[in-house]
C-alpha cells in the first residue's frame, strides 16, 4: 500500500512524485507529439496514394495510415485499461494544444451547454459513423479532415474559454467518455486519502496550488475515470499518491456507483453495438443483404439515382481512381446496419439489465451500476476490433503474426468471464439473499455469453 500522511512512500507513489519533478520534461515531450501528430496528417496530403506495389516500411501514406490506425488507436486503448490515461495526460498532442491555447486565451466561463453529460457519447458517435462513411482508415483526407478539424476546435475551445485547462478534453472531446468508461478496469490511479488531506501538510519544494487541467475536484476525486494520469496533484498535501488498487475496486465500490444513464448508453449501445458494426461491416453479410434489398426497392420504383448518386468525399467514400465509391445506396444500408446493431445490442443486454433490476429489488430505475460490469467485456471487444485494423494491414503487406486470432478470442472470453464475476458482486450490494444475487448473475451470464460467442466467431472466421 502507498504509504500517506508523511510516511515513506512505495516505487509507484515515487513514480507520481517524478512526474511532479519533470513537468517542462513532459511539456517537450508532448511538442514533440504535436510535431509528429502534425507531420502524419499533413505530408500524407502532398502524396498519391499508395499502389499495390507499396508498403508501410516505403510509402509515407501506408506508414502514417498504420501509425494511426494500427498502433495508434488499439494500443492506446490497451494502455489506459493497464495504466489509466497516462496518454491524455503526458502524450495527447490535442489535450496539450487546447491547454496551451487556454494559458494565453480570453478565459472565460465555461458556459451551461458545455456541460452536457451527453456530448463525450454524441460526439463519439457522430465520428464514428463519419469515419466509415468517408473511409477514414483507408485514405489520408479524411483522416485530416477528422483529426484536424478535432484538433482545431480543441484549440478554439481553449483559447476561448477557461484559464490554462482543457475544457475540450473534459467536456467535448469524442473519446473521453471512452477513455473514462476504460479507464475503470485500470489498477494504477492517483488516490485521494480524505484523512490524509484533512491532516497531511503540504510537500516541500511545491508551491500550494495544483492546476488540475481537466478541472477534477481532487479534493472528493472517486476512482480514475477523469484523471488525465499528469502527475501535477502527486504528494498534495500529503494526501494524493499514485498507487495500485484491485482493477474490479472503482466498477465496483468506486465511481461505479456514480454511473448515470449516458455511461450506459456508451456501454452497451455504442461499444457493444455500434462498434462492432462500424468495424466489420464491410465483411457483413448482412450489409450485403440490406444493400441488395434496397437496390431491388429503387428498381421496383424505378429510381436510378441513388444506385448512381456520388457526393464529395468529405461526405461519402469517393475515390473512382481506387474503384472505391460509396453511393447513397450503400451509405443507407450502412446506416441502416449500423442502427440494426445499436438495436440488437440495447435489447440483448438491456433486457437483461431490467430483469435483473426486478430480481435484485432496485428502485432506482435501470440499473445503470449493473452496467458497468460490461466494461470489461466491451473495453476487450473493442480492442480486439481495432486490433483487426493492425492485422489487416500487415496481412495486406505480408507480414503474418500468429495466434493472434485466437488471443483475440481468448482476451474476449476472458474479459466475459470477468464481466460475469463483477455482476455478481455488483449485485450484492442491492441484494442480500444469495439466490437473487445467482439468479440475476445467470441471467446476466446469457448476453455475455452470446456476444463474446459471436465476436469470438468473427475472429476467427
């Protein structure tokens, strides 16, 4: 345990303490993210695109597209279920610019609407439905248009409001109410000790103040879903430490608790239902089936447009070069799989969850606490997608490594039963009788069950 209150503190507390000591370290490192960051959205611009002839080790475009979507994305995902959001904190290129805009910008309050729960999971979901209908994994536009046009709003937000915080990671940007979601399972957090702040004394070599940039109340800070992992709070007072904790403590006994109705809704319809569509839908055979019945609809209406309409690509996939174009034909049975799978998952848990909230006697609605023994199963499920994204692309470059389909299947079924584990001890704390709490798990059990088969399935098919 992290020692408080003026006792010797463990290697990982000193691990905090070093962040402390070397923030101008962390602010070179973070410009040399914003410099890389940059050169891999813009020089793929100046490119033709690759050929079939080309490889990520020898063409700029395949390397930045293998960079982003290959490393980038899935294993930033894996590290924050590790660690916690070390990358948001210490690496973010975007975080650091729209910090940096809010040090030398007007400062103004951060207005009501901002505020909105709802806008990391809106936001979340408009650019991912956005990225597959323009390919952004396939070509460098797209992925400029998205990431910058991020990026430049998140440093518009912070010159306009705000004093030298990152109002933009806190309240609007896509992946932080994923970051946060994943970041529960982590078993490194900084930790506030209550007694610790009550009567600690203040460290020796900092000044009294912490600019806690993504505006946590440290005093009353719960679990890590929030804490960007900087480092500029360690040894306050004597009371907050890096330190471990069982990765099950904050679904748990923690900030699960605390969870609201917009952390189920990224929980199940988006990460158990919109993602995985998103990232294999071009594999679906379902797509196939939707796209065919819609073209038979506009030739029994005797419409030809659609089945020939192309927009810009900053709207839908154009590329006729590449024989990759997407008409408004395939851009509706996109949309129209995409929302089958938000529907098929919201039913395939929420059911359950419902059922459960009767067997468990909960009065206060959906059991949004019970929710959040799914983060597991979704944080597993969704690296395994994106994690396809690195295999494809070295497949398509020759590069096989082995086994990887099955460790997918097997971090799913792992995370699955952990899943199941943690609704049985969600669920004593709303329950005392023994066979409530079993008979909810089991029922609990069967959506699990079934989705970690399916996406186990399409590992391995």
């Amino acid at each position: 345990m992290t020692s408080h209150g003026g006792g010797v503190p463990t290697v990982v507390a000193r691990f905090g303490d070093v962040l402390l000591r070397n923030q101008a370290s962390i602010r070179r490192l973070q410009w040399a993210m914003v410099a890389i960051y940059a050169s891999l959205l813009t020089v793929p611009l100046l490119l033709p695109l690759p050929t079939h002839a080309d490889y990520l080790w020898n063409n700029a475009v395949r390397f930045a597209q293998f960079v982003f979507w290959g490393v980038w994305w899935p294993f930033v995902i894996l590290a924050t279920a590790l660690v916690g959001r070390f990358w948001c904190g210490i690496l973010c290129p975007e975080g650091a610019l729209s910090e940096l805009a809010s040090r030398h910008g007007a400062g103004r309050a951060i207005p009501g609407w901002m505020k909105w729960s709802g806008w990391p999971v809106v936001s979340f979901i408009s650019t991912t439905v956005y990225g597959q209908l323009t390919s952004i994994y396939q070509y460098p536009k797209p992925a400029a248009l998205l990431l910058g046009g991020s990026t430049f709003v998140a440093i518009v937000i912070g010159a306009r409001y705000g004093k030298a915080k990152r109002v933009w990671c806190r309240f609007l940007c896509p992946v932080n109410g994923v970051f946060g979601i994943v970041s529960k399972i982590a078993p490194l957090h900084f930790r506030t000790d209550a007694d610790g702040w009550r009567t600690g004394h203040q460290q020796l070599g900092r000044s009294n103040a912490v600019n806690c940039a993504p505006l946590i109340p440290i005093k009353t800070m719960q679990g890590a879903s929030a804490c960007h992992m900087c480092g500029r709070c360690s040894g306050y007072r004597g009371a907050i430490r890096l330190c471990w904790r069982n990765p099950a403590s904050d679904i748990v006994r923690g900030s699960g608790r605390l969870a609201t109705m917009w952390e189920t809704v990224l929980i199940v319809p988006v990460l158990l239902g919109l993602v995985p569509a998103a990232l294999h839908w071009s594999d679906s055979g379902l797509f196939q089936v939707i796209r065919l019945w819609l073209v038979e609809r506009c030739l029994d209406l005797q419409l030809a447009w659609p089945l020939s309409l192309r927009l810009p690509w900053w709207i839908l996939t154009d590329y006729p070069l590449k024989n990759d174009v997407m008409t408004s034909v395939d851009a509706a049975a996109l949309l129209m799989l995409l929302s089958a799978s938000v529907a098929a998952a919201t039913a395939l848990f929420g059911i359950p969850l419902a059922a459960c909230a009767s067997i468990l006697r909960m009065k206060r609605g959906l059991p949004h606490h019970l929710a959040q023994a799914l983060i597991p199963l979704a944080a597993a499920g969704l690296f395994g997608g994106l994690l396809s994204l690195t295999i494809s692309q070295l497949r398509s470059d020759g590069i096989v490594i082995p086994c990887t389909d099955l460790f997918r299947g097997g971090l799913v079924l792992a995370a699955a039963v952990w899943s199941v584990v943690l609704a049985f001890r969600i669920a004593a704390f709303y329950d005392p009788r023994r066979a409530a709490r079993l008979w909810a798990t089991a029922v609990m059990a069967v959506p699990i069950a079934l989705f970690s088969a399916a996406w186990i399935a399409a590992f391995l098919a």
